[in-house]
C-alpha cells in the first residue's frame, strides 16, 4: 500500500492530510448548516454562495460535498473578512 493517496488533481497527499481535509470540510458544512438555521432558511431552499476561509488549494470532491451538504451553488474562498466586501457574501468560516 502506497503512503501518498493521488487525488484527481495528481497532487500527492498522504492519509493524514485527506483525514484533515475532510475534517475541516465537516467543520464547514456543520457552520454552513447552524447559519441556516440561525437565518431561518431551510436546506431545501438553495442559496447561491457562501464565503469560506479554508486553504484555496481545496479538492474539488471536498467542495462538491459542501455544495450538496449546504445546498449552495458556489463555495468562495477568502482570505479574510475585507474580502466578503469585494463578493457581496454574507456568510464566513
């Protein structure tokens, strides 16, 4: 058994890293979903994008499961709250 995993993007990751990712996709989506709540906004109802502060080399599989955890279209990654200001986003992790 190899010790790097290959995702899709050919960027060799090792089983700790993928844990980490994941872990910090699940810390998103739970975000995501308690900001819903709080708003009043049902999962079923989609929202067009939310702002996150997450490393911007993020696999695409781990922003698929946001998407379909979250129901929102778009995932954007920022820096930082000055940067909500330049998307029009509402939303931050």
């Amino acid at each position: 058994m190899s010790q790097y995993t290959y995702v899709d993007s050919g960027i060799p990751m090792t089983n700790k890293d993928l844990l980490d990712l994941m872990k910090l996709t699940r810390n998103i989506v739970s975000e995501g979903l308690k900001l819903r709540s709080r708003a009043g906004i049902k999962v079923r109802q989609p929202i067009s994008k939310i702002a996150v502060h997450a490393p911007k080399f993020f696999h695409e599989d781990f922003i698929e499961i946001i998407k379909d955890a979250v129901n929102v279209k778009e995932v954007i990654f920022v820096d930082g709250v000055e940067d909500l200001k330049d998307i029009g986003g509402s939303w931050f992790y």
